[in-house]
C-alpha cells in the first residue's frame, strides 16, 4: 500500500519551483547530451535539489550536494522534479 498522497507524485519542471523549496529529481527529458551535461553537474535521477533562486524568467541557481549550479530556463524545463516532505 503506497502511503504517499497524490500530490506529492505529481512531475513538474524544475522551472516552476519557487526559491527556497526542495524538491527530488525524478528524469530529465532530452537527449543524450543534455543528460550527459546535467549529470556531469551532479544532476541525476533521486538526488536532492534546493533552489535557490529562480525570479520565474532567465536563469536559475540551484543547489546540489553542496555545488551550486546555475541553470538556464530551457535546460531547467527539462528537467522533472517531485516534491518531497
């Protein structure tokens, strides 16, 4: 029996995360070079991500293990996060 509510299932881009919010990575959809520049950056899947700074246009920063790391808003779009508590 899954004890998870729904919302907390639900996918959403990583560009649609307000500032301050924690949220785990699920998959990045796009091709092969793109997930391999993402995980080079320490971007993959079930790793914890903080945002740090996202003003919902141009850029944002993001927090991974430690290592901040600034993303632009297409390669953020792609990127599919879930919420965690």
């Amino acid at each position: 029996m899954n004890t998870k509510s729904s919302a907390e299932q639900i996918l959403f881009p990583l560009s649609k995360v307000p500032a301050g919010r924690t949220v785990r990575l699920v998959s990045v959809e796009a091709g092969e070079g793109l997930k391999s520049r993402l995980a080079a950056m320490g971007l993959l899947s079930n790793v914890s991500v903080y945002v740090m700074r996202n003003d919902f246009c141009g850029q944002l920063i993001v927090r991974v293990k430690n290592t901040k790391v600034v993303l632009g808003r297409g390669m953020s779009q792609k990127v599919l996060v879930r919420s965690i508590s």
